[in-house]
C-alpha cells in the first residue's frame, strides 16, 4: 500500500522538539570529545557515484542490498549514501590531505531496511576517520574517543566488543577454512545462511537461527588464522586500551556487516536495550580501502556510532534527559506589546533565551503562556513598571517571589537568578 502523503514515508520519522534539542546536544558533546583530539569536521555529500560505494565490496550488505540507487536527470548513476566511510575516503583520494587526516562527521544515512525500533530507512551517525599511521594506538585512541563519549553522555552499561580480522592473507585464509567448514554440512544450515556462505561466509557467523548455532559454535576461530604481524597489532590495540583502563571482550566471531574490515573490528553494546538493537555502534580499520579509491595505500581506522540508538540507551539508563524548557524568560507585556519588543531583545543578546506573549492578551493569558513556555522566571511590564523604568521579576518555578527592579539593572538580577 502507498505510504500516505500526509505521514512521513516508512522507516523515517520527523524529530521534534525536545528530541531534536537533545540530538544537537549529543552531536556537540561528541564534536566537544573528537576535537579535543584533533579530529576536524568533515562534511561530505549526501549522495556520491554509486562505485564509491560499490568499492566497499558486493557483499557488504548495506551495498547490495540497501541502497537507494537512482540515475539523475543527467543519466548519471548515484546513490544516496548508506554510511559515510566510503565518502570520507573518497574525499581522501579527491584532496590528498597530509597524513595523518583525522575528522569526524556527523549526519544522515539512508538505508533500505525493515523499518523497526531502532531500525530506520535514514538514520544518523556519528564517526571519525583516521587516515595514514597503521599504529595499533590509532586504533586505541580510536575506541577510547568513542569510550569517552558514551562516558561523557553519562552510559555506563556499555560493552566493548573487540576483534581481529587479520591482514588481508589471514582473512583469506579463514574465509577459506570457513567456507569448508561450513560447506561439509551445508543441509544442516538454514536457508539463508547457505545462501550468505555463497556471498560472504564470513557473515554466517552473523546468524542469528538457532538451526545454525552448533556448526557456528564448531567453526574454526579467526584467532588461529593470524599471521604474526596481525596479532602482534592486536596485542598492541589491546596493550593500550588496557593501559587506558577501557574494558573490551574478545569476540573472535565479530566480523561486523562491512566487508572491507581487516586487523581490529570493534562494536558497542548497550546492556540496557533489547539484543535486537542493541548495537549502538562499530568500527575497524580498512588498510586497503584508500587503494581502492584512487589514492596511494594508506591505512585507516574509524568508527560509526548510531545516534537513534545511542538516545535510546540514553533512555533506557534514564542518563542524558532532555532539556525541561525551550527559553528562560518570559516577557509578559500588559502595555501592548512594544516593551516586549525591546526587553525580549536585550535579553536575547544578553545571551539568555527569552520568548513573549502575542496578540496583547490579558495578563492572565500571558501569565499561563509564561508557565506553558517552561521558562523559569517571568519579566512582567506593566504600566507602573513602564513609567517608572522598571520591570517586576517573577518566579515560575520556584519559591523565590517577585521583586521590582531598575530596568538597567534587569540583565544582571535575571543572570544570578538563572545561574
Ligand atoms: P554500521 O554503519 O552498519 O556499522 O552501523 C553503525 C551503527 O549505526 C550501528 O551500531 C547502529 O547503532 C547504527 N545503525 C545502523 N543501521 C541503522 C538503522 N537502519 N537505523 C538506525 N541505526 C542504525
């Protein structure tokens, strides 16, 4: 059935206030932690030529699968894009930054998925990217900045899960393994998993069916398949994060849905949602993926968080609340409304949030707009305060009276109030 015109179409949903306050908010606490690391802001285009991201590789899901793929009315064929990784990196390729590049990003993706809680056709992320040094601190500081912002948003109950995929020879080499392991007892997998172990075995251990869960418990574990090199990385990865003092898990069968993983591959749980959406967000490095943009081999490492589901884990730990109210002041103006005019102005640029009452309703009818707005104080003008330049103060919230005062003194008593 068509979506009707009239509601926002399946899998997207508008974001009111206060949501939307608190989504900024979490935005700018995450540009606060990123770039007290140096991490500078990035904004690529919403949509890119779809081989941008069909470098990712065919099997990676949200390629293949989820795409919102169009020609333009150039015949040009694009897509909007499904994460931001593959536009950071292209923009590596395109402007040749000098190494190391660190930015973080923030915005939209959009997905064709099965709209649920949690799940959405366009979703917001926030990420960094860390191009150049194949130091396995980079990865370290990279899962720390993403540790710290979860602290910062005040989530405790918060899981590290933590992996190596090898370099790309080890990957080989399992896939291989896994492959065979899987392919000698084939009719015991469901359905769908033999179909993924056509596309991308590694994924089959992703299944979440029961029919599948004892030949995945059987297969041969990633661990046994690095080469020296990666595993001394992914001792070096662990050595700091130990020396950070951040928590991890070893998940041997965290392969993550991206194809173009290798060595460290990272996830975040939240302990508090249900396991259906419970990542909250993930990462890795991806050493070849620059190659495969145009640009000479470089190593990089990040991370994309969801910020739907990190507000819902925000809920579910009852952490992080919305802001109570949109403004501070409420000017009431019984003498028609031009004081309102100038006071909402000066306190405005005093830097204070203030709104007012419109259509010169009566006093009683502002005074409720002013309890309606949340504000915590109200400015009332009336003819007495009008000729006797000055303005009566009055608390909304609290128990703290009303008192007249100087007009020129308003911004400061309204300051010592809000503090
Ligand atoms: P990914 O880019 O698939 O590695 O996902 C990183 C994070 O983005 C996940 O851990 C989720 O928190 C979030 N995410 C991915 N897909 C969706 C979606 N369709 N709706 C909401 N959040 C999503």
């Amino acid at each position: 059935m068509a979506d009707s015109i009239y509601r926002a179409p399946k899998g997207t949903r508008d974001i009111l206030w206060p949501d939307s306050a608190r989504w900024r908010r979490l935005v700018e606490v995450f540009a606060d932690v990123v770039g007290a690391a140096g991490y500078t802001h990035v904004v690529p285009p919403m949509f890119e030529h779809v081989d941008v991201f069909r470098r990712l590789g065919d099997a990676t899901d949200v390629v293949a699968k989820e795409m919102y793929e169009f020609l333009d009315k150039g015949g040009r064929s694009v897509a909007l894009r499904p994460e931001q990784t593959a536009s950071v990196v292209r923009a590596f390729a395109e402007h040749r930054p000098v190494v190391p590049w660190k930015v973080w990003y923030a915005g939209p993706n959009f997905r064709y998925e099965r709209a649920q809680k949690g799940r959405f056709r366009q979703f917001d992320q926030v990420g960094v990217e860390a191009l150049g040094p194949d130091d396995p601190h980079l990865d370290a500081e990279v899962i720390a900045l993403a540790w710290r912002f979860y602290e910062r948003l005040g989530l405790r109950q918060v899981t590290l899960l933590l992996n190596s995929l090898g370099n790309p020879d080890d990957r080989a080499r399992y896939v291989e393994a896994l492959t065979a392991h899987f392919s000698a007892d084939a009719d015991a997998l469901s359905a769908e998993s033999r179909k993924t172990l056509t596309t991308n075995p590694l994924r089959v251990l992703d299944s979440p069916r029961t029919e599948d869960a004892e030949l995945i418990d059987a297969a041969p574990q990633m661990p046994d398949f690095l080469s020296d090199d990666a595993a001394t990385h992914f001792a070096g990865v662990r050595a700091a994060l130990d020396a950070l003092g951040i928590p991890y898990t070893v998940s041997p069968r965290l392969v993550r849905g991206l194809d173009y993983y290798l060595r460290t591959t990272f996830e975040f749980t939240a302990e508090a949602l249900d396991a259906a959406q419970d990542a909250i967000g993930g990462g890795g490095r991806y050493d070849r993926l620059a190659e495969a943009m145009g640009a000479p081999p470089t190593p990089g490492v990040g991370f994309a968080l969801g910020v739907d589901r990190t507000l819902l884990a925000c809920d579910a730990e009852a952490v992080f609340d919305a802001p109570a109210s949109a403004v501070d002041v409420f000017v009431v103006d019984t003498c028609g409304g031009d004081e309102a005019v100038l006071v909402t102005d000066e306190v405005r640029r005093a830097g204070l949030r203030a709104d007012r009452a419109w259509d010169d309703r009566s006093m009683k009818a502002q005074m409720k707009a002013a309890d309606r707005s949340g504000a915590t104080v109200a400015v009332i003008i009336g003819e007495d305060e009008r000729s006797g330049g000055n303005a009566t103060v009055r608390d909304l919230r609290g128990d703290a009276g009303q008192e007249t005062v100087a007009r020129t003194d308003l911004i400061e008593n309204l300051r010592t109030r809000l503090q």
